[in-house]
C-alpha cells in the first residue's frame, strides 16, 4: 500500500542504557524514520545515554507506555515483554516484530493477533521461528542487517599488511587469542566494548584508524563499511576473514553465531591474519556500501510497515483475539505459584545450584611468584574478583567504595607479607585517591594514592591458617567518568589493581 505521512511509528526495546545491538539499531531507525517525515517515538522501561541522544534529536523517548496519548499507526517491536505492553496500550495498531536472535528469553517472539509480521535478521532466526516457535511462513519475513553508510564512511587505504588492529568485546573468551595472534604478527592492538569497560560512543570515528578489526554481527559490518579487513570472531568462535567468496554467506548468517564455528586459538587467529588482502577487503567494502545500507534497509523496512497497516484495515483483529493472545501471553510471562517469575530464572536457579556444587577451582598462589592482572594473563584462574569491573589489558579497575580480592595460599613456607602494585584515577577534580586496606576482615591501614605506587604489608599473624586470603579495599569517595564528563563510562573508579605478590 502507499503510506499516508507522516506515520506515528512506536518503537519498543527493553532498554536504551547502553550501546548493544538492538539500542543502537533503535536510535539508528529513529533517526532514519524522522528524517524520512515520520513521526517515531520511543519507548523502554530503562533508559540511558542512548535514550539522551535521541531526545537531543527532538524524538520522543519514554520509560512509562501511559505518557503516550495520542494513537499509534504501529508499532516496531524489538523485545516480546516491552512489546506487549505496547500492544495492550495500542490495541488497534498492528505490530511488526523484529527478532534478533534466538537465545536472549526477551527475544522470544510474542504470540500476539496484531502481530503482522515477524522479521528475522538473519537465515538462522528464520528457520528457527518456523520450527521451534510454529510462526507459519507466510508470516516471517527476513530483513538483513544493515549500516549507516553516512556515518561510518571509507577510511584511508589499506597498507600492505596490517599494522593496526581493533577487537571488540562484547564478551571477553576470544581477546587472549587474538592479543596473542597479533603480538607473534607484530600487529598493535587495541580494544574497545563493555566487556573490557571501554564503550565508545562513536565508533565511526575510531575505525578507519585501524587496518584490520576482529567483530561480529553488526560492528564486523560496520568496519566493513569503512573499508577495513575484517576477521569475523568473538567469545563464541571464529568465522575467519572475511573474504569476497563468503561475504553473502556470511551475511545471511549476521556475521554471528551460525558463523562462528572455529575454535578460537593464537595459531588459527594468526593463520586468519595471514589471508588479509587489501584489494578484497576494499571490493567488500564496496559491496557491504551498496548492498547493506541503512537506506534500503528503511525501504524496506516501510515497505513492511505499509503492508501490515493494510493487512489490518482489511482484516483487523477482533477484540476477543486480541485480548486472548495477550492474557496467553502474560499467562506464559507473569510467575506462578510455585514457580520463577520468569522463564530464564529456571535455568538460572539450576546454573545456580550446580555452580554452589562445584569447587572454587581458582590455581593456589605461590609466595615470590607475582600475579598479574592483566587480561592476557588470565588472572581469574588465581583470584576471585568482587567490586571490580571487567579485566583489561592493563589489568582491573575498583568500582564502587568496596572491592575485594580472594585467593588460595600454596602450600609451603608461610609468606609473610603482601605487595599490591595500584594505580588511582585521577581528574582535574581530583589529585589523590585514598584507601583503606583490609586483610581477612582486619583493617590495615590507610593510604593516598597520587600516582602509581606499590603497597606493602606484613601479612597479621593467623592470617594464614586457612590458606585462604581476603584483600579488601575500601574506596573513599569512587567517581563515575560519565559524572564527570569525560566519556559514557559509568562505573565508579578509584584504584586499578596491576599485579599482587606474596613475599617469603
């Protein structure tokens, strides 16, 4: 059908606080539909930065669906929970719903009668809506992923071979590989994402720094955008480098987890790094601009729109439907007697059950052989971590007024004293960062940190009967750098932890 403007487009997402997937995909689709003349507003019962930037746009954005008076043409749903709500809120509008995978329980799809249409993103999601979800064919459209040509455009042309390289971290399981790989290549290496606590709010203009990126899913087909080789991979697997000949394979698959069939090794990382091509990495490039740009996607996209609005003037819902799907829907969704709130929280009260079987399993820690916390030394087979962030590189910030540190003794000679190396975060509000340091609950003393130091302390008679050791940290007055202006990191940083050595 041919849309009548402007359309009043609700987008529903289960939160906009940080930089995932289908956060940014939301902001990218707000932004496309206003200045295609439409008239999107957003809705998520969590909000954020990402919310903020929105909002900066003149787009509605709200965490409370009652706010909304005026109806709706339709809704775009991302999330099955927030989109119900929508469809009780706007029972006459009908909805497209977007799934984007089929292992996160808010990613199920609503079994609701103003679902129109349900879009898959890759070939994988498709399939798995017919056969495990019973969505009848005819209702499943598959819609690929797609980017901002705009914003993420070529960088400079590639070297001869890599020099610079950047990995993302959603997850962390392949970031000791490819820091490994690329150190045997002589390649530089950085990283970015939530799981090294460096989120970057522009990536589109971090990338054509670099000559070769290690993503998956959408950030492998943004650094393709900007003419970069891309080896596809994260904590689940490895796909390879992304080559001319498996392009459109991999693509269908969303450079995600149906790719990602490698195990992940320094030697296969580095056997990847050893296909790059300059000249096939700009042909996928040309093509990744060409095909997958945010632009046909929105066609696309309204396209669909238009044919669910005419699907359901033709032949709307009846209203017994309409609320027997949605009392359905909160009978599988809202807890029962009995029973976990929600779905997911059986399998995490399992998990949680055979995690307390287990043994602690941490490596014990040997008197005059430091441990390093830095991330490629794989500090969690040593020391159990609490109050901290994600581990980096470097090694790990505090986050919060109270950190500690757990560990095993070796046995042996009893050591008798403790080195911890610290680092304080400074800004111009602040030169100095003070702590105090417990052992096993004992208070130690206290310290101001102004620059990297180390801390030493005889260890307090009986603290080793155990062979068990508790750091403690308390932090005095941590601060957020998103407080402070200095970047969308919102943890609370006082001291980074770099190595800790008993002494005999």
């Amino acid at each position: 059908m041919i849309l009548r403007h402007p359309l009043s487009i609700l987008i529903a997402n289960i939160y906009l606080t940080g930089r995932s997937g289908t956060e940014i995909v939301t902001r990218e689709l707000a932004f496309a539909l206003m200045r295609a003349g439409h008239r999107p507003i957003v809705y998520a019962p969590e909000l954020g930065p990402i919310a903020q930037e929105i909002r900066a746009r003149g787009i509605p954005v709200t965490d409370d669906i009652s706010t909304i008076a005026a109806e709706v043409d339709i809704i775009h749903g991302n999330h099955t929970q927030v989109t119900a709500i929508a469809a009780a809120r706007f029972p006459n509008a009908p909805i497209v719903y977007f799934t984007h995978d089929f292992v996160a329980w808010h990613s199920a799809p609503p079994l609701l009668a103003n679902v129109r249409k349900y879009v898959a993103v890759d070939d994988t999601v498709a399939e798995r809506l017919q056969s495990e979800a019973g969505i009848p064919a005819d209702r499943i459209v598959t819609l690929l992923n797609a980017v901002d040509t705009d914003r993420f455009a070529p960088g400079p042309p590639l070297p001869g071979r890599p020099r610079r390289a950047l990995a993302f971290a959603k997850n962390a399981q392949h970031l000791s590989a490819v820091r490994a790989a690329c150190e045997k290549r002589g390649i530089e290496l950085d990283v970015i994402g939530e799981a090294v606590g460096n989120i970057v709010d522009e990536p589109e203009t971090l990338l054509p720094q670099y000559d070769l990126a290690f993503a998956s899913a959408l950030s492998a087909l943004e650094a393709m955008a900007c003419g970069r080789a891309v080896i596809v991979c994260d904590g689940r697997g490895l796909a390879g480098m992304a080559r001319s000949e498996n392009w459109d394979t991999w693509r269908r698959r969303n450079f995600g987890l149906r790719a990602l069939q490698q195990r992940l090794s320094p030697k296969a990382i580095a056997a990847e790094i050893d296909r790059y091509d300059a000249a096939d990495a700009a042909e996928i490039s040309r093509r990744t601009r060409q095909e997958a740009s945010l632009s046909k996607w929105l066609d696309a996209c309204l396209s669909l729109y238009g044919e669910a609005i005419g699907q359901h003037r033709a032949a709307p819902a009846a209203s017994y439907a309409s609320n027997l799907s949605l009392a359905r829907h909160m009978q599988t969704w809202l807890p029962k007697p009995g029973r976990p709130a929600w779905p997911w929280m059986a399998e995490r009260e399992e998990l949680l059950t055979r995690l307390a079987r287990l043994p602690a399993g941490l490596e014990p820690v040997k008197a005059n052989e430091p441990v390093s916390l830095a991330l490629a030394d794989e500090p969690e087979k040593f020391v159990r971590l609490t109050g901290f962030g994600a581990v980096e590189s470097w090694g790990v910030w505090t986050d919060g007024e109270l950190a500690m540190v757990e560990f095993e003794i070796a046995y042996g000679p009893a050591p008798t004293s403790l080195r911890l190396v610290l680092e304080p975060f400074l800004h111009a509000h602040r030169s100095e960062v003070a702590a105090e340091l417990f052992i096993n609950g004992t208070s130690i003393e206290r310290r101001l940190f102004a620059a990297r130091q180390d801390w030493k302390v005889a260890l307090p008679p009986g603290s080793l009967l155990a062979r068990h050791l508790t750091i403690g940290l308390r932090i005095e007055n941590p601060a957020s750098p998103r407080q402070l202006g200095l970047s969308s990191d919102e943890r609370r940083l006082g001291l980074g932890l770099r190595l800790i050595e008993l002494g005999g």
